[in-house]
C-alpha cells in the first residue's frame, strides 16, 4: 500500500509541474476534456443501463456495452490526474 502512495506522490508531483509549465490554454482544454470525458461516460454507463432494462430479454449486448463504460469509468479512477486538476 505504502508504494501505491508513494507511486501516487511521485506522479502527482510530475504531473503538477507539467501542468504548471504547461501554456494555460492546452492545459483548460486537457482539464475540460477530462471532466467531459469522465461525465460522458458515466452518463453513457447509465443511459445504457436503463436501455437495457427496457429491452424484453435484459441482460443483453446493451448490459456488456454498460458495463465497458462501467470499465472505462474505472480506468478513469485510476487516473492522477482527476487528482491534480
């Protein structure tokens, strides 16, 4: 767990310099991007969940499509940078 943190540390403080050193117009549009990003996907997650329970044999291609979403929100999880932005 300790080298998780650390791990965490080493990255967030790298991608605080970058991003301090960073032209303030890229660096908006990376952050706008990710929020967006991370926003779309939860609301495509959810839209596809519903979607499904609609269909009359749930359960089907829509709920594996939700559940990448679900994959890729988890991704983003994982990502620093919803940390230091």
């Amino acid at each position: 767990m300790a080298k998780n943190s650390n791990e965490h540390k080493a990255t967030d403080a790298a991608l605080r310099v970058i991003f301090k050193t960073m032209d303030a117009h890229q660096a908006q549009e990376i952050r706008e991007a990710y929020y967006n990003a991370v926003e779309g996907l939860r609301t495509l997650a959810d839209a596809l969940e519903i979607a499904d329970a609609n269909q009359q044999d749930s359960a089907g291609p829509l709920l594996v499509e939700h559940l990448y979403a679900i994959e890729a929100i988890d991704a983003m999880k994982r990502s620093r940078l919803g940390a230091i932005l």
